[in-house]
C-alpha cells in the first residue's frame, strides 16, 4: 500500500521541551515542512507534522509527505490512500483564493486515491448551519441559528431589521455574528443591538470586511443570541477516533483575544478521569478539572452526533471534535451544555495534551483506518 499524508498547517504546535520520546529524532526536513513561527527565533512542531512522523515510524506501509505544491491529479494517483490534514479549506486561506478550494476538491474527486477525510464529512462541517439544523431536527441541543447569504451588496437595513425581529423572539439585547466557514475565530464579533439601532455605522463596516473574506462552500454569515457562559464555563472539546471516545480538553478563550486574528488567549481544563496532576503541575499555568459526570453526558450526546455525520465507504471519520458549550437558556437547574461545534481536522492542542500524546492517539488511529480500508 502506498500511503500518502499531505502537510502544512504551521500551527497547532508542540515545542521541543515536550515532544514524547519517538518523536524526538525527528529528521529537520520533516521539522521545517510544518512548524509554527513563535517569534524570537522560536519554532513549535505543527501537529501534522508530527502525526506524518508518527506514521512514518510505526505503521508497516510506505508513507510519503506531501505539501501543498504535490496537490495534483497526478500525484494524488500514485497512492492508495492520502490523509489529507492539510485540507481543501486550509488551502483556500493559506493561498488566499478560493479556487484552491475548488481545485482541490475536484483532485479529490477524480483521483483513484482514498481521500480522508471524505468529501461528504468536510462538506457538511463547513457548513454550520446546515449541521445545526440538522442536529436540531434529532432533537440534540443547539443554539439556535439564523444566517444571512455573504454576497457582494448585502443589504445592512434589511440585515437589522431581521436581527431585530429575531432578538425579540430570543428576548436578547446582545448577539453575535460569525461568519461560515469560520474555523480560525475569524470574524467573530458580539454586538449590542440598541447601540446598532442608533448607529449602524461599525456594523455596516463589518458587513463590508465580511463581504472580503474568502468565500468558499455555503458562505453564511451566522447570527446567535450572545451566550454570556462562553466567557465563564469550559467549552468541552470531546476527540473521536474511529468513532469512539477518546478524550477531552475544556477551554476559555479570553473574548478579548477573539476575532483578531493573532493568537487566542486560552485557559484550559481537563476531565476528573484525565487529568492527571503531576504531569500538569510543570504547566504554566496549572488547569482546572472538568467534573467527570459533565464528561459522561457529553460523550452519551456526542455518540448520536457520530451517528448523523455523513460517511462513505470507509464508516468512521479517523479523527472528529464535537465542541460543546453552555448553556442553553432554560429553566433547568441543571446545566444544559449544547453542540457548539464539530470539526473533522481539528486542532489538538499536542501543546497542553502531554498526558495523552495525542499526536500517537491519532496516528494510531489512521493507522487502524489504513488497515481496515486494506
Ligand atoms: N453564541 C455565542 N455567544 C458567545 N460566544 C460565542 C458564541 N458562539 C461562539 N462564541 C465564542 O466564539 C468562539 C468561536 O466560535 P466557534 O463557533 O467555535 O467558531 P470557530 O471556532 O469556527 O471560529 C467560541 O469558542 C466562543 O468562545
Ligand atoms: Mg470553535
């Protein structure tokens, strides 16, 4: 079997300092195809990178790395199987052009090669609406979603008017907009409608900076209600592989450091059962713990999502997030946390997963998908 994996996210990053023991002889060539610029001369390893080397080491086939000058018909065709972690939508930021999104896409299309993550499964995370829908309609707990087309002349007026109608139905005076896909908390923004109701000044000019983003897929532009809890209770990350449970890492993105695009200030968390103290003492900063109870209602939701996510032929995504956030607006006294996100390459944040090594976790993972596709 010829096995092909195609890198070049630069980030998602690991430093040298905790990089586990097999991945320590990791050839500089390798090193060089993904790592992520830390200023002051400082590199961490992109976690694609790692994963390559993981399978490169470990698994019986022969692997080839590939970067994003080999996405080609004709080289795509010389292997049996490519992971592609840097993807189609990757591609279309890195080089700032929606047509490498297209291009892509059509390789993947008409290429003899197995191309993971399907095309089905990145078509329907890339589209957030559709997915919120559609889990809404299986009766799993979402926010609920209402989208505008991203167009050349979007009408502003129009815009504030259905916002208006909406928050009134959601009785709320904030909201926020995010644009699809989204994926690097670009354009993310919270908004106060009596400030826009005044002035619609700054939210026309935001319609406008939206309006030049790289438009791929179903370019929506997402409206929620603003979920205070975001800035207070962990957003739980649950990682899937081959459709079972792996781990999970809560997060609290500091709302300060949202939206622009730089690097995001996070506070992170892990669940009673993974958490493991001596291991997170030598952090920075020492995480708190996720109450396992939480972690087990999660996992017994993010099994049905598992189940609706579109498959082909080769069943189980290798790699799937669903990202749960709080909390629905109920009278519940019990918090109910709701489907936030799902992501088929997500980030694994090997930085601040040291106790799960989870760039091993996921390259055995496609190694398992690699065997049962043979
Ligand atoms: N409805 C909301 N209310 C408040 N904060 C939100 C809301 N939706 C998203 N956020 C914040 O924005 C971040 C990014 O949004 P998310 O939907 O995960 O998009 P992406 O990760 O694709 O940029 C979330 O992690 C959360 O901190
Ligand atoms: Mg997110």
């Amino acid at each position: 079997m010829n096995i092909a994996i195609v890198i070049g996210i630069k980030t998602d990053s690991i430093s040298p300092d905790r990089f586990p023991e097999w991945l320590q002889d990791i050839p500089q060539s390798l090193y060089n195809k993904s790592k992520e610029n830390w200023g002051n001369g400082d590199y961490g390893l992109a976690s694609d990178a790692g994963i390559a080397y993981y399978l490169q080491k470990f698994s019986k086939h022969n692997i080839s790395i590939l970067t994003k000058k080999d996405i080609q018909l004709k080289e795509f065709n010389k292997y049996d199987v490519i992971i592609g972690l840097y993807d189609p939508y990757y591609y279309a930021n890195d080089t700032n052009n929606p047509n490498s999104y297209k291009k892509y896409n059509q390789i993947i299309q008409q290429t003899s090669a197995i191309f993971l993550q399907p095309l089905s499964l990145q078509k329907f995370v890339l589209n957030k609406k559709l997915y919120t829908d559609t889990l809404q309609q299986h009766k799993i707990p979402v926010v609920e979603t209402i989208s505008f087309s991203i167009r050349n002349n979007m009408n502003v007026d129009t815009m504030i008017q259905k916002i208006n109608k909406q928050c009134l139905l959601w009785e709320c005076q904030s909201f926020i907009t995010k644009p699809q896909p989204g994926g690097f908390g670009i354009g993310f923004k919270k908004w106060d409608l009596q400030k826009i109701n005044k002035n619609k000044q700054s939210f026309s000019s935001y319609v406008k900076s939206i309006q030049s983003q790289v438009r791929i897929e179903k370019p929506l532009l997402l409206i929620q209600k603003f979920v205070p809890e975001f800035e207070r209770f962990y957003e739980v990350r649950t990682y899937w592989l081959n459709g079972k449970y792996s781990h999970s890492i809560g997060t609290i993105i500091d709302p300060n450091s949202l939206g622009t695009s730089g690097f995001e200030e996070v506070k992170f968390a892990y669940p009673e059962n993974e958490y493991d103290e001596d291991i997170f003492n030598t952090y920075d900063d020492v995480p708190e713990i996720i109450e396992q109870k939480l972690v087990n209602r999660l996992k017994k939701i993010g099994k049905q999502v598992c189940q609706i996510i579109p498959k082909d032929k080769t069943k189980e995504p290798f790699l799937l997030r669903i990202d749960f956030g709080c909390c629905l607006d109920n009278q519940k006294i019990c918090r109910d946390y709701f489907v936030n996100e799902i992501e088929y390459v997500p980030n694994l944040f090997p930085e601040y997963s040291t106790h799960k090594d989870v760039l091993k976790l996921v390259g055995n993972s496609i190694i398992k998908k690699i065997n049962d596709i043979v």
